[in-house]
C-alpha cells in the first residue's frame, strides 16, 4: 500500500493520540508531544 506523505502524516497524528489516550487511561503522566496529540 502506498501512501502520500499527507496520508502518512495523518496516520502517524492518529496513532500518537490513541497511544496517548491509552497513557492516559492507566494514570500516566502524558509528555509534551502526546498532550499535543490529544
């Protein structure tokens, strides 16, 4: 699958938030760029 770098972009920015909702869930402390990506 090919994807054009706005794509890529999207996808990575969706990735990060739904790894930093999950941070956030188990009661860590979320660093800059994952509070950025909420």
């Amino acid at each position: 699958m090919h994807l054009t770098p706005r794509e890529t972009e999207k996808l990575m920015l969706h990735y990060a938030g739904e790894l930093a909702r999950k941070r956030k869930e188990r009661g860590l402390k979320l660093n800059y760029p994952e509070a950025v990506a909420l």
